[in-house]
C-alpha cells in the first residue's frame, strides 16, 4: 500500500511492547498502524519505505536507536500526537517529519544525520 499521501509514522528499533503501545494509540486516533523499518532496511530511501516498495535488502546494519518519523500530518496535529507520544516512548526516542529533502534520502543516511544533529545540539547546551 502507497502511503505517500497517508498520515502514517515509520518506525525504528522499537521493542515489541512499544511498538504494541503506539499502535493502540494510534488506532485511538484513526491513524494507520506504525510501519517498522528493518534493521536491514539502511539503503531504502523513505520514499520506497512509504511507498511499501520491495527492494533489496542489503546486509548493513543501521545504528542502535529508537526512530519514529512522522508523515503527511499538518503542524498542529503533529504537536498534539507528539505529546500523546510522549506519554508512551522513552525519552532517548529521535522524533522526525518527513521533509521534501528526507523523503529521498536512505534510512541509513538520515538516520546518521539526525544522529548527528542530536549530537550537536547536545554540545551547543
């Protein structure tokens, strides 16, 4: 299923419990169920990953991290879902939007680079 236009959030390294806790939430909110990024999911881009494209997996592995990266939804419904989240998830958890730019880049990449950004913002503190 094409979830390009879909309100929908992509998940990473997630415990099954977590994973079980956000799916109730979101079907409270008449949201699709999460849809689970792979650990061997790094060279698909986020586009493919929404467009439910099955393509070749490859062997490396993506960092040890808790991801969620929200789609389609407007700013302040996504506000209020990253509240309601909050509740639920453990606070090491990185929070995305699909942008214009991340939409075509791989997991791996945009993984790395909110890494990244987390990092730098935690020294700038």
């Amino acid at each position: 299923m094409d979830l390009i236009n879909e309100k929908v959030i992509l998940a990473y390294g997630l415990t099954g419990e977590e994973e079980e806790r956000l799916n109730d939430l979101l079907v409270k909110q008449n949201i699709l169920p999460c849809r689970v990024i792979e650990k061997n999911m790094g060279n698909v881009t986020i586009r493919k990953v929404l467009q439910d494209i099955k393509e070749t997996k490859d062997n490396s592995k993506l960092p040890n991290e808790k991801l969620l990266i929200f789609s389609s939804f407007v700013d302040k419904e996504l506000y209020e879902l990253i509240d309601d989240i909050r509740q639920i998830k453990s606070s090491d958890t990185i929070l995305a939007a699909v942008t214009p730019t991340s939409i075509k880049w791989t997991v791996s990449y945009l993984m790395h680079h909110l890494i990244a950004e987390r990092e730098a913002y935690k020294k700038s503190k």
